[in-house]
C-alpha cells in the first residue's frame, strides 16, 4: 500500500518539495510559456506602476518610470492571433540612469530553473543608439548577476551602439555552468544593422538536451521587413550548460554589470516572452503563419501532485492555437489500466488560455492515467500523451519526539534510517551519560525504551542503515575513552547488539563518517583519513573483521597537518547504486569550498571516477546525499555564494548537472534529501532563519 508516510521525529525550519516531471511527447506541443509580458494593462502616455505576466505564473513586472504607448510592431501578434494594442516606452538618460522594468527577484520567472534549455523572446525600436556616452550597451531583456572577473549577468540582451563605420548590432551575454561568461554576436561584416524608428523581433534560444557543439545558444532577427526570423549568431559550443539560475530580477529595458543597472533602452519593447524549452523559429512571436496550426498545448498539470484517497484532482493546461480559435477541450482517464472513460468537458478559467476540470477522488493504490483533446475553428486537433499519478494513502502529520536526551549543538548528527517494515530507528549520544544510544518505533510513532549500544563517550556523529533482515548497522564516531578516539562499528544479530569494533582512528574529537549498505549486505563506511589528503574506505565483511582502502583522488577535504579541526567537518555522502557501484558526493579539500561527485569504476573495485560539479562556494555541515530509481543523483547543500546563504539543489537527472536554488539557510547548513520512486518527486529539508 502507497502510503504518505507524514511522521516528524524532530523539527527542520524549511521544508521545499521539488517535481521532477519528464515529458516523453514533442516538446515545441507541450512548451511551457513561463513568463510573458504584453502590456496590454498600460495606458499610452501614462507610467503603469505594474504589468501582468500573461502566463499566468504571475510574474508581475514593476515600472520605474516607463509609459505605456500605442506605438506598436503589429495589430494582430502573427504566432498567437491576439490582439495587440499598447507596447512600454523607455527613456535613457546615460548609462547609468533610465526607464526600467523589473521583477522581484521572488517571482516564479527568478528561482526558475531551465532543465532542457529555454526561449527568450522580445520586439523592440530604438530611438536612440547609445545612451549619450560611448560606453552604454542599452540591454533589452536582462537576468540580473555578477559573474566572473568581469561581473557579467546572467543573461544580457544587448544592443552594441556603432562606432566608426561599423553600425550599431546585436549580441547576448550568457552565463555558463561554473559562473562563466560567454559573449556573442554575428561576425563583423555579417551582422544586422539596428538602426532608429524600426522594428525588430529578436529571440535567443537554447537547447540543453544536445551534445558537443550542437549545444550552443542561438540567435534569431526579423526586421519589419523581413517574412522570417534569420539566423544571427551562435555561441558556439560545447558546454555543460547555460545558467540562468539565481534568485535574482529580470529587467526589461536595462542590462546589467558590476553590481548595478547599466545600459538603459531609449525607445519601445513589446510582447516580452520566456519559454522553458528552445523553441523553432516557426514558433516565435512574430514568425507570420498562413493558415490555421493544430492546437499547442503547454503547462498540463494535476493538482495535488500526490494525490490521497480523499483528494479530488484538478487537472489543467494552456491551449493556444494560430490563425484559428479553440472551440472546444476535453479529458479522458482511466484507472489501474482500465478503458479510458469520457471525454469529459474542461471549462476556461480566468487565467490566460487555461482550461480546467476535477477527476474524483480515486482509492489508495490507483494508478490514474489521463489526456487532454483540443479542438480549433478549423475542425484541427491535438491529444496529448498520458499523463499519469498514483493515489497514496492519506496520513496526517504528526510530531513525535524521538528523545530528548539527545546532546545539542550545530556538530552533533545523530544518525536516523527506516527499516524494511517502514519503522524508524535513531542513533545518538546521550546527554546524560555520554554514552551511544539506539532507540526504534513500535508502530508509526511510538517509540520503544533507548538501548544503550556502547560503554563509552561515542556517537557524537553517527551512522545507520539496515539490512533486509531489518537489524541495524550503526557506526559511532568520537570514542574518547581510547586516545586518540576513532570510530566503531556495532550492529544488532539475533536481537543482541555486538561489541564495538574499532575500524578507524583519528586525532580529532569530531570526524564525520557515512555509511551505506550493498545488496550483499556488506554494510561500507567511508571516513576520513587522519594522516593527509585521502579517505578511508571500510568494508565490514563480518561482526567482528573489515577490509579497508584509501581514497586520494580528489584530495579528501582535510590535511591535517595544515587545516584546523574545523576542516574534518566538511561533509560527503555515499550510496550504492541499482548497479552495485557506489556513488559518492564529497565537499572538497580547497578554502573555495568546491563539490565532487564520484562513481566507482566497476562493482567493489574502490576505485572512483570523479567530476567536479561546482568549483567554489559550497558547504554544509549536513549534506543531503540521494539517487533516483535511475541512479541520478540529488545532492543539496549550502551555497555561501549568495547574501544570505542559500539552500541548493544540484541533480544530474537531465544528463547534465543543474542547480536548484532552494531558499535561505541558517547558520548551521543541514541538508537531506528524499526522492519518491514512484513518481520521481524530489523533496529537500534544510534549516533556516524563520
């Protein structure tokens, strides 16, 4: 039975649930258009306070001091057939100083990641070409940052003034996986002159999903008096990806550098869109079609993800179509397999393009199955592909204090699993006599008595798995009763706990340690090494023996001899794989604070291919470590780069790695992770100041 397990053994500030939803259908159909700017709420000669995102993510974008005028590209937008009477005006003063719009820096379109890439559209005349100093590169659409040595934004949509003979022209600023930049543009010589008072529909798309130097960042110009866009420019690849993330504004009229606004537009934008995918010229804003196009489809959810017993879902999505009207929507389901049933009717909603309707409630362990039909003037239709969730049982939350003789501080963890009946178990170090302690829920949130697993001052740091046979493994670290301390391993047999067993030592009162569990059944532990730059790696092949190696590359994040006690804290995480292979996500050893992630040559060989996710500014004292049922890993930790440091989620399910800005940490950074095997759900606790 699917159960939604609600069971809260101790108190985390922040909890950010992530949904990682693969579509297998065309992605140009099920585009997803995530912010879209029209100005059509203005009024011409008068400064809007603000303008409606018509996405319906609600991006609003806030006006500091553009006016809304009817100086327009076109009546009628080519690609949507909507209405078009109103566009934003901009004044530039100088380089530093102009009209502008801006998001939050909160705004669904600012903590969006882009997983296969994206679209970045705008239309805009010029009035000018410079703003009154040689310097200003006015930017049309920007993703506000400081990256790298020259402090370059996230993205920059820029026009480049003339100087000399060369005429004014078009180019983009992106930011790479790392931090960055790259700036690019057509040729001398091959470039489109931008010249004043004429229109200009622009578009910058990227695809993630390509390899080599097929993944490279795109750029597309219609002039008024062209029939299509024309390819610009590209990027030239190959790199691991564009990163758009941040939480941070984007602007519209004003780019951005050295840590402040620079650039400003003086003259007109219109019909501003970003797309989650890198959509074909065909289907830009002002790509002109000639007859009526089957409907498009974007943003199909259901709501709530996973839905109880007693949940009825509602099911959404935008429809548009070109040239044409949608007359009608309908959905279809089925349950456990069954023969769909319907169509039933979904009704528009207020939300631009959204239709919507409710599948009743289904029992506990139904698999559900449902797909949408649209249907245009022109007798044109589109269905989707299945989209499927399953029904879990519904359990309340609940808070159960596991212990309260646990001893505090930011360093102590104590180590938590569940077992194979679904039941929890902790390990822990007492405050009242110091000595390790195990303690196990009866049934979902009744604890049983502690028991006491060692003699001595141990668990300040501990670990634990289970075996299929449902008894713990548990490694303790910090034995103070044998100089120089180290960490022991005990496990339960028969219902009687083993002696500790020392398996490491170290010089330091504070180490961290991980433990996983093969399908073997051998439990491994991987600590840190106490005589250099390297990691032990420990295999228990009994209760009472163990095989040991060492792990040098990458350098393990402490030396001893140089670093101070507080470098052993510095957090990794280790897991083995569907395919037996172990994983692990290691903090490195630099003050940059960098992120490794390591996946083992062959099963048991202890011999690790290593590649350095993130090369600065990461840490945590408590990092969450998970895979999926693909082997994709999820590691989420603390990223010191922002002002306040920020919870991140970096994963690998796309093929490339992506990072999830989560929200602001405390000052202790403990992290876990959790991803669903059913349905690819991701979910992330971390503490936080609230």
């Amino acid at each position: 039975m699917k159960k939604k397990r609600k069971i809260k053994h101790w108190k985390l500030a922040a909890l950010t649930a992530l949904t990682v939803l693969i579509f297998s259908a065309n992605q140009e159909i099920f585009a997803q258009t995530v912010a879209y700017w029209r100005f059509e709420d203005g009024t011409s000669g008068v400064e809007n306070t603000t303008y409606l995102d018509y996405s319906g993510y609600g991006n609003t974008m806030t006006s500091n001091g553009s006016t809304g005028t009817n100086d327009i590209p076109f009546a009628v937008v080519p690609q949507t057939t909507h209405t078009n009477t109103l566009a934003a005006g901009f004044v530039a003063i100088d380089a530093h100083n102009g009209d502008y719009l801006s998001t939050s820096g909160s705004e669904y379109i600012d903590t969006l990641n882009f997983v296969n890439g994206w679209t970045i559209e705008a239309i805009v005349k010029f009035h000018s070409l410079s703003n009154n100093i040689p310097t200003g590169r006015p930017g049309i659409v920007c993703k506000e940052g400081e990256l790298g040595v020259h402090r370059y934004p996230y993205f920059n949509l820029q026009l480049v003034p003339p100087a000399g003979a060369d005429p004014a022209y078009i180019r983009v600023v992106t930011a790479r996986d790392g931090g960055a930049t790259r700036i690019f543009s057509a040729a001398a010589g091959s470039r489109t002159p931008i010249v004043t008072g004429k229109w200009y529909a622009i578009a910058v798309n990227y695809n993630r999903n390509l390899e080599g130097t097929d993944r490279a960042a795109n750029l597309f110009i219609k002039e008024e008096s062209d029939t299509e866009y024309e390819f610009e420019a590209t990027s030239s690849g190959p790199w691991s990806g564009i990163d758009l993330n941040g939480d941070l504004p984007w602007t519209i009229g004003r780019g951005f550098r050295d840590n402040g606004g620079k650039g400003y537009v003086n003259g007109i934008i219109d019909e501003v869109r970003i797309s989650d995918v890198p959509l074909t010229s065909t289907y830009f804003l002002a790509s002109v079609t000639t007859g009526p196009e089957p409907p498009v489809f974007f943003g199909i959810s259901n709501s709530p993800l996973e839905p109880t017993d007693t949940d009825m879902v509602k099911i959404s999505t935008r429809v548009t179509t070109v040239n044409s009207t949608i007359t009608n929507v309908t959905y279809e389901y089925s349950v456990n397999g069954g023969g769909y049933m319907g169509p039933f009717q979904m009704t528009a909603t207020a939300n631009f393009s959204e239709y919507a309707a409710n599948i009743i409630s289904q029992t506990v362990d139904s698999i559900v199955s449902f797909r949408i039909t649209a249907v245009n003037s022109a007798g044109e239709s589109t269905t989707t592909g299945d989209f499927v969730y399953s029904v879990y049982e519904d359990i309340p939350w609940e808070s159960v204090v596991a212990t309260s003789d646990s001893i505090a501080g930011g360093w102590n963890i104590s180590g938590m699993a569940v077992a194979p009946d679904g039941l929890a178990g902790f390990a822990y170090q007492s405050a009242a006599n110091n000595k390790a302690y195990y303690i196990e829920e009866s049934a979902l949130g009744i604890m049983k008595p502690a028991v006491e697993i060692t003699t001595n001052s141990q668990g300040f740091n501990s670990g634990i798995v289970f075996g299929t046979n449902g008894n713990p493994r548990i490694t303790l670290s910090y034995d103070a009763a044998v100089n120089p301390g180290g960490l022991t391993y005990v496990q339960r047999t028969n219902g009687a706990w083993t002696s500790p067993m020392r398996i490491v030592t170290n010089n330091y009162d504070e180490y961290r340690s991980v433990i996983a569990i093969g399908p073997n059944q051998i439990p491994s532990v991987l600590w840190y090494k106490n005589d250099g730059d390297a990691g032990k790696l420990v295999d228990i092949t009994a209760v009472d023996s163990f095989s040991s190696t060492e792990i040098f590359s990458p350098p393990f994040p402490i030396n001893v001899a140089s670093k101070s006690t507080d470098e052993c804290r510095r957090p990794f995480g280790m897991i083995f794989g569907t395919d037996s292979q172990r994983r692990i996500a290691l903090s490195g050893r630099s003050e940059a604070e960098e992120l490794w992630f390591g996946i083992e040559d062959s099963i048991g060989s202890e011999v690790f291919d290593w590649e350095q996710i993130s090369a600065s500014n990461v840490y945590a004292e408590q990092m969450g470590f998970a895979l999926d049922a693909n082997d994709k890993a999820y590691i989420a930790c603390r990223d010191e780069g922002t002002t306040p440091s920020t919870a991140v989620l970096f994963e690998n399910s796309s093929g490339a790695w992506v990072k999830h800005i989560l929200g602001p940490m405390g000052h202790w950074g403990h992290c876990a992770v959790a991803v669903n095997p059913d349905n690819g759900s991701v979910w992330v606790a971390h503490n936080a100041v609230i």
